[in-house]
C-alpha cells in the first residue's frame, strides 16, 4: 500500500509542485489549504506523514500540530518562511518531527521523508524483542506504543526513537552529535539544539519529576544517557 501524505499550504503553486513530485515516487497526496480543513481530513482519513505550513488561514500550524499530536504521533514536517533560531525551536516543542525553511529543494524533501519512513520500516524489521520493559514502562516495538501503568503516553516518532535507542543501550552515554547522526540520519544544520528539545520534551512525557530524572540523565560536557538503577 503506498505511503499517503498530507500537504497543507495556502500557497497553490508549493502544493502543486509537492503533489507533483511525491506522485511522481509513489506517494499517494492530499491537501488542504487551512488549518480547519488539514484538521478535519487528517481525523476523517488515514495519513502516514504530514507536511505542514506554520503561516496557515484560520488555524496556523502551531496549533494543527498540538491538536494532532492530543491524538496521534503521525511523523509531522513543519514548512515555514521563517528561519530565525527561535522558531525552530518552537516547532519542535510542540511536536514536529522536522523543520524546512522555505524556499527548499524538493529533492530534500522527497530526501527527509524517505529517511523518517526508511527509520520507522527498519525498527519494525530489525526488532525482535516486541516489547521493552523498565519498571512499569511497557515499550512496544511492533504498535511503537509506550505505556507507564496503565496510562498511554503519546510519543512523537523521533521521541519513540530517542526512547527505543536509549532503552536498548542501557548506560551507554550518546553525544548530541550521536543522536543527531542515528536519529535523524543526516546533518540537521549542525543545531545541536534540537537533541536538547527532544529530550527535555521527553523527559516531560516520561518522568515524574523532569527536574531530577529517574530514567534519562545528562552526563554534563559529554552527552546523555538511560539508566533504570534506583
């Protein structure tokens, strides 16, 4: 079954060139030119990955974003005119899995997308052991679901694959630069900030008090780690 992406843009000629060029490799498209409508066919159809516009009418990005990570960890690319630091990091607090600013090359594009599904159809592949336990934290390798207890916590995939990559490699200490190269596979501009939004992010979803963390720690002036030692 081909892969299906949501394009949402207001600018006709970016999602007629995006339209053109996925189709052209197989990808199955839809679009939507608003926030309120990306909302409604996203929650009414069945997307594998959504590339989605910061400047939207009606319902900007920011809040499409928030309001499909309530429900879904769907991969999500933001698009933006903006370039500035700070709006990179504000998309990727609230749950974007990338971050191109446009103008952008297509093939780059086509190049990210290829790399988040090639991610996520190798850890399905490779894994064989379905389910990683630490305490009352239930991982499933096979639904990529995480639960602690009996509540789901609802993970973006970068921050399942920062979790899964920890949890296998127990103790061992990753430098930002080594998460940068095995999670996201390619040169992320050299922001070496965006490991730190991740896992401050993920620290929230998973510890009970991010402040003094039970499960990922920093090694200060090398990188971070998982421990689940009392």
């Amino acid at each position: 079954m081909a892969r299906k992406i949501l394009i949402v843009d207001d600018e006709p000629l970016i999602v007629k060139g995006l339209k053109y060029s996925l189709e052209q490799d197989g990808y199955e498209t839809d679009s939507a030119a608003d926030g309120e409508e990306a909302l409604a066919k996203f929650f009414a159809g069945r997307y594998d990955l959504v590339l989605l516009d910061v400047m939207l009418p009606k319902l900007d990005g920011i809040d499409v974003c928030l309001r499909i990570r309530e429900k879904s960890s769907v991969p999500i690319i933001m698009l933006t005119a903006k370039g500035e630091d700070m709006d990179k990091i504000l998309g990727l607090e609230y749950g974007a899995d990338d971050y191109m600013t446009k103008p952008f090359n297509i093939l780059e594009v086509k190049a990210r997308i290829k790399t988040i599904f090639r991610r996520t159809t190798m850890t399905q592949k490779e894994n064989t052991q379905s389910v990683l336990t630490v305490r009352d934290m239930r991982i499933n390798l096979n639904n990529r679901s995480v639960n602690i207890g009996s509540k789901e916590i609802n993970l973006t995939a970068k921050e399942f694959d920062l979790l899964q990559l920890f949890v296998s490699n127990r103790g061992k200490v990753f430098s930002r630069e080594n998460l940068l190269e095995t999670i996201w596979k390619y040169d992320y501009l050299g922001d070496l900030r965006t490991v730190d939004v991740h896992i401050r992010r993920l620290r929230e979803k998973i510890e009970k008090n991010p402040a003094q963390p039970e499960f990922i720690f920093t090694k200060w002036g090398v990188g971070y780690y998982f421990t689940d030692k009392d």
